[in-house]
C-alpha cells in the first residue's frame, strides 16, 4: 500500500517539502506468519466469535449480537496489528529529470542555406540573442556566436533567447540535466532541482563558451548513454538538439528502441537543412614538378561542388603568399557530388623553384574554404637540350626541324644525314660525319629524333644501343621515329628498335607512291592529347582547339591501325579509319622502362609553317622535346627521390613516406641514416627518422600518425645531397565522417521520435516544446525517517475504547 500524503498530514507529521517535492507513504511489517497460516487464523477467529455471540444472549437482536462480535475481532486485529509492529515508511518524492542533448560535433560547423523568408526569421533571432549577450557581458571576453547561421549557434541560440526562457522553463517543472554529444558527459551544473535564476545563468555562460569539437558523431551511443546515466529514475523525456548525422557507432535508430523500452520519450530538436550543403573542392592536383621555361605546364585537378551546380566559377594560379594572377579559367560546375576533370594552362617567364597555388574562388554560403586550394611545388628550368637528328636524306622535313631547332637557344643540335659526302659535315658545325658509334657518345644526348633514316647504315650495335639508350632503367632517353616513304618504320623490322615502336609493323600501309596525293587532312588531337602539354599551341584548351582546327592540311600519311597495348595515340587523322572503325593515329606515344618513344606517320609537320613561319611549328617541336627530355633532365644528379603513398590524407590515416637512393651504394650505412623534416604552415617543424626496408639496402621507409589537417611539405635532411633536397608535397583533410555527408536527417529524426511517442522540432517550432513534454512522475530520491504505528498512543486509546465499548454494551445488553 502506497501513495501520496496529503498536505495537511505532511504538516502534521512535521515534513518540510520544497517546491515541486512531495511525500510517498508505503506500510512494512514484520508479521512472522505466512499468508495462507494468516488467512486460516483470520478466517477461524471470525467464526469462533461470532459463532459464540450468536448463540449467547438470545434476548438481545441477531444484529446487536453481531455488533459486539465485529468489535470483539477488532480488539483482536488491534493486537494482531501491535504483533506485526506496523510501521509507516515515507519518503521525500521530486520532480522528474528531464535530459537535455547538445549536439557538439564538427558537423554542426555547417552553415545550411534556407527560404528567404525562413533566413530572415532565424538572421533576427540570432542578432538579438547575440546582442543580448553582448550587452548581458561587461568584457565581452569571449566570442558570442558567428553571424553565419552554423547549426551550432542556432542550438546555441534556441536554448539561450530571451535569458534562457527555454531552460528556465524546463528547470521549472522537471530536474534539468545538461549533456554534450562529443562525450555524453553531463555539464558542470549537471543536477538543477530548482529553477534558480543562478543556476539557469551558469548553464547559457556555459553554452556561450562551448564550441563545437567532436570529430566522430556516435548518436545512437551518445543517446544510450544518456538513459543508461539515469536508469535509477527514468527522465520524463529527453531532448536532443543535433543535424541527425550518426558518423560512427549504432544509429539513432537502435537507441530509439531502448527509449520506447525504458518509456522515454524522444523530443528532438532536428537543426540545418537536409538539402546538400553549398561547397565546393578541388582535390588530387597533379602537376609536372620539373617544366621548362615557356612550355605549357597543365595543373590538372579534381573539382567537385555540392549546391553550385551549372554555376561558373574562376580556378585561378598563383604564386604562394603573392596577390598576382598568373592564370586563370573559368568552370562551370557540374552535378552535385560529381568530380571534373579541369585544367589550368600556364607558361613559366622565370627560371627557379615555385611553389604555385590552384584555387577555386570560394563562393557565399561555402561548408569551407579550406578545401578550395592546392599547392605544389615546380622547378622551372633553362638549360640546354642535347638533341641529335638523324635523316637518310634531306627532306623537307629534315631541313626545317634542323633550321628551327639550330637556332633555338635552349636546344644544342647535332644532325646526320646520311647520304651527304664528307664535305657536308666540314661545312656544317652541329653535322657529324657518322652516327654516334660508342654508347658514351650516345649517351650523353637527351633526345634523338631517327627520321627516315636507312638501317643499313646504323651498325647491329648502333641499334643496339639506340633501344638501350631508350630502355635505361633509371635515365632513360626520349627517341622520336618519324615515318618516311624510303626506310622508316618498314626497313626496321627485326631490329632492336622495332620492340620500342608504338605501332605494330605488320599491318602498315604505305601510300602508292605512284598515284598523287589530292586529298588533305588535319591533324586532330585526341581528348589526352589535348591534356598533354607538347600539344598545347594555345594558352588555354580553347584557343589549342582552335588552332589545331586551323593548321594547315597533312597530305602523306603512314597508315598503322594496330597499336601496342601501351601506345598512347596523342593525333588522328579524322577522315581514315582502320578495320576497327577508330580514326588512324598519327601521332603516338609509348613509355618504354624509364624512356620514352614517339611515333610520327607523317613527315610533313613542315606544312605548318604556311603563312605563320616558325610560330606553330617550333612551337610544338620544341614543347615536344622538352617533354620528352623531362625524365632523362629530372634524373641527372638526383642521389635519392623522396615520396609518399598518396597525395591526400583524410585525418587518421597513416602517412607513409620512401626514400630511394638511385645508387645504393651512396645509402647511409647506419639503418635509421635517414631523417626528413615536415614542414606544416604556422607550425614547428618537425623531424622524422626513417629506417631501412628489410629487402632493399637504399630503400629507406617511415609511418607517421594522426597528422593534424593542413597542407603539408616535406624534404630529406640527412644525409646531406648536393643541390635540391628530394622533397614531396601533401594534405591532410578533415575526416569523411563529419564533412563528407552533411545533410541534415530529418526522416532520421523524425522516425526516432514518432518510435518513442515524442516530438520531432525544427528550429521555427521548438519554442513550443516545453508545453509539449508529459508531466512525468514524481520520482523518489530521499527516504525520511519511518513512523511507528503499532505502539502509538492513539492506538491505545482506541483499543482501550472498543473494549470499555463492549463491555457496556454487553451489560446493556444483559449478556454480563
């Protein structure tokens, strides 16, 4: 038997309540007899005496008998009660808790985009609540909110309004306790019984100064939490003011089932938008890292967008720290969430090292801008090219690339040309009287440009050492095959060179040398051709386009529709297709080991100078050979290459790091020989030691962990190299989890609260949610001291009483 007391008993039995608390009152015993013995007594007891009384005093009425019979057992349950020592059990009741859930993930750093009308209400809201604090703060020592409507400050904001008029609210009717998502921890003040204005106030200061840190968001856990921490006296309710995005651990689903259990019902509080967030982000930039000056470099990056789709927006380039513009384009932003491809041409004026910047412009109402750069660093060179042309004979083609070429300054040419008499090479200073004969010879050239040359007179082992010369295994050399009507490729079947060609031999196809040639084409450059840089004519991909489309017609063509695996077609001809029905190539390229092998079908490049000159003839020639040197340059006098495994890191990922000496024997001796420095912007460098891979003694590896997110440079210090240090470049981003899906789960939400008998809120709504929380019950949480019934006076009394009572009655009735 238990229940609540009412007020005046309260006072008399001299208990002092609070406001909102009350008393419960239950009966213990300690009565020995179990119930069936009690109830055989109880049942005995009553008809012995009324048995008894029925037959006694038959003068008197069967109803006045039956009187004295009831108050002959009443005596007896009097003293049955006095055995058992009855004793009154009171405890203090209070209000119910009610649990409050604050959200303070990363993720709630987002800043949603919302109806005009809808952004105007939530824009005043937040500049009087932030106006209020202002003036509420004499030293207005910390920060009150920002202006952007992140989905913090409005949970900020809806529980410190109006000086905390939903809190106050809450701590009027219920037991508040405050929790943060990132730990499920209850706040300082995390037990509120009364509505103190005090304690109301500690908890908005407490709010103001918190910020949103959590990196993973664990709802379902967070919420179980909460219940688990107040499982002795279930809350009433618990509120939870979040985005709804669970990044790790059970869903909110699965803590909504333990609410509906445990009879806690879910108010939720659901802040931000579930359209995508606005964002944009460039990533995985990829950029050549030695470039000449004057050649077109092409910083190629990745660009996605959330928000902005079919909106043009400028990627410019710059310099790191300076203002100026070196180039720029403008994109147009393709569906949300899908990457694209964009390129940004750029030609280098100045010999150095740079390190250049890729940024999309940030636009209003961006997720962050710190995903909308990427930065590399590039050598750009002036040096001299060593390039050696070989021709049978002197074909147009021949004298136009040996005049454009002798006299570019960055190029130093020697030519061969086989069928001229030894006073041609006497006359001619960069002509040689005979092909390079020994390998050092060879060797020391960059580029060699075989036109069509006669194989008869290139020895077996000048043959040899031309494939070699391509097939280095460290510095490997750029050799470019121009097809001609005489020799080249169909004369070199068999040989050494053959293996390297990009083309198969077997099905090419000479024109008939004895019908004209009428019908022109132009070259037209594939979609990787274009992406490469030797084929950039123009400064941006527009302008190549056009000028491709305008050069003047080809006519001779070497037609070879079978390619090798790896060749790599840069220019077709678009009017003459093989049996495979794909247009047949014209200009192509292989990667042989660590050189590189270009295959032109036709010799009449020459035809581009009509009415331009050099322009876009040299160009491309000279754009061509330097790509092609690029591998042979970027090798000569590097000790040692320093890499790491990717390009960009999500926060938490590993970052391993290689370092390869070219020549082992030039590796430290000590197996941790090897440290590189990291380099992170506005921070202390740091040093790692590197040690040495168990299967190779010039490999050298390390493992860094848990880097904070930035953009990061490093470079090896020991040992000590001539010239550059080996470095690379690299980023950390923030994780997945909390920024890569951003959108606000409202049905998420929504379900857990319809599952619980709760209510889901926005932001325009949860003033209303105070009145919409159950009343609760009053929850016990103080025993008080228990009150003896069995030995107290008034019980005495009334014993003594009902048997004066049947006494006096008895001799009334003549039954003494």
């Amino acid at each position: 038997m238990n229940g609540a007391l009412p007020s005046w008993i309260e006072r008399l039995l001299g208990i002092d309540v609070g406001p909102g608390e009350g008393t419960v009152w239950s009966i213990e015993h300690s009565w020995p007899w179990p119930p069936w013995v009690s109830l055989l007594f109880v049942a005995a007891a009553v008809a012995f005496f009324v048995g008894i009384y029925l037959r006694e005093g038959r003068q008197a009425s069967r109803r006045y008998r039956l009187t004295l019979a009831a108050i002959r057992l009443s005596l007896v349950a009097i003293v049955l009660l006095m055995l058992a020592q009855l004793t009154l059990v009171l405890k203090r009741t209070g209000l119910p808790y009610v649990a409050v859930v604050v959200d303070d993930t990363l993720s709630m750093t987002v800043v949603d985009h919302y109806e005009p009308e809808v952004l105007e209400e939530l824009q005043s809201r937040v500049a009087e609540n932030q106006d209020a604090d202002k003036s509420a703060s004499e030293d207005n020592s910390h920060d009150n909110g920002s202006d952007e409507l992140s989905r913090w400050v409005l949970a900020r904001t809806l529980l410190t309004e109006e000086d905390g008029k939903m809190l106050s609210a809450l701590a009027d009717d219920y037991k508040l306790r405050l929790y943060y998502l990132s730990g499920a921890r209850p706040s300082g003040l995390a037990d509120m019984r009364t509505s103190g204005n005090a304690d109301v106030a500690q908890l908005i200061e407490e709010l103001r100064a918190t910020e949103p840190t959590g990196e993973q968001t664990r709802l379902g856990e967070g919420v179980r939490r909460v219940i688990d921490d107040l499982r002795g006296s279930a809350p009433a309710a618990v509120v939870l003011l979040s985005d709804g995005i669970n990044t790790e651990g059970p869903p909110l689903a699965d803590a909504a089932n333990l609410a509906r259990r445990r009879g806690v019902p879910l108010f939720i509080v659901g802040l931000g938008s579930d359209r995508p967030v606005r964002d944009l982000k460039l990533s995985d930039l990829l950029v050549d890292p030695l470039v000449f000056v004057d050649d077109v470099v092409n910083f190629q990056a990745k660009l996605s967008g959330n928000g902005f789709a079919g909106k043009k927006v400028r990627l410019v380039l710059r310099e790191e720290n300076k203002p100026r513009e070196l180039a720029s384009l403008e994109v147009t932003i393709g569906p949300d969430g899908q990457p694209q491809t964009v390129r940004l041409p750029y030609r280098p004026t100045e010999v150095g090292q740079f390190r250049y910047v890729l940024e999309v412009e940030p636009q209003d109402g961006e997720l962050q801008a710190e995903n909308n750069r990427q930065t590399r660093e590039v050598e750009v060179r002036k040096e001299k090219i060593r390039v050696l042309l070989v021709q049978a004979y002197p074909s147009y083609e021949f004298r136009y690339l040996k005049a454009m070429l002798g006299r570019d300054e960055t190029v130093e040419l020697n030519t061969v040309l086989q069928d001229a008499d030894l006073r041609y090479a006497e006359q001619d200073s960069a002509a040689l009287r005979v092909f390079p004969v020994r390998r050092d010879e060879l060797f020391r050239y960059d580029v060699i440009i075989l036109g069509d040359a006669n194989p008869a007179m290139l020895s077996p082992s000048g043959m040899q050492n031309l494939a070699d010369f391509v097939d280095q295994p460290e510095k490997g050399g750029a050799l470019v095959l121009i097809a001609g009507p005489e020799f080249m490729p169909g004369a070199f079947r068999d040989t050494p060179l053959e293996r390297l060609m990009p083309v198969e031999l077997r099905s090419a196809r000479y024109p008939d040398a004895d019908q004209p040639i009428t019908a022109g084409f132009r070259v037209e450059p594939t979609e990787l051709g274009l992406a490469s840089p030797p084929m950039q004519l123009g400064d941006t991909l527009a302008e190549t386009r056009k000028i491709w489309q305008q050069l003047p017609e080809l006519y001779w063509l070497l037609e070879v529709p079978d390619l090798r695996p790896a060749a790599r077609v840069l220019a077709v001809d678009p009017t003459r297709h093989g049996p495979d029905g794909r247009p047949l190539p014209v200009i192509a390229l292989q990667y042989v080991g660590a050189g590189k092998v270009l295959f032109h079908a036709t010799d009449e490049t020459w035809r581009w100078r009509r009415r331009v000159g050099d322009v876009f003839f040299a160009r491309y020639w000279v754009q061509m050979i330097r790509y092609l040197s690029r591998s042979k340059l970027s090798g000569q006098g590097d000790v040692a290459a320093l890499t790491s495994d990717r390009v960009e890191y999500i926060q938490g990922d590993p970052v391993r790091f290689r370092v390869r000496f070219a020549d082992e024997r030039r590796a430290p001796e000590a197996d941790d020989g090897v440290s590189i420095v990291l380099q992170r912007k506005g921070q202390t460098n740091r040093q790692v030691r590197l040690h040495r891979a168990a299967t190779e003694r010039g490999l050298f590896e390390g493992v860094l962990n848990q880097l904070p997110r930035g953009s990061y440079h490093a470079w090896v210090a020991i040992p000590a190299m001539g010239g550059k240090a080996p470095a690379v470049d690299f980023s950390v981003v923030a994780p997945p989890g909390e920024f890569e899906h951003t959108q606000t789960e409202t049905a998420v939400m929504q379900r857990a609260a319809e599952l619980t008998n709760g209510r889901y809120y926005t932001m325009e709504t949860a003033r209303r949610l105070p009145k919409d929380l159950p009343p609760g019950h009053q929850v016990p949480f103080e025993s008080l001291p228990s009150k003896p019934l069995w030995n107290r006076w008034p019980l005495v009394l009334l014993f003594l009483g009902l048997l004066i009572g049947e006494w006096l009655l008895r001799k009334w009735g003549g039954m003494v």
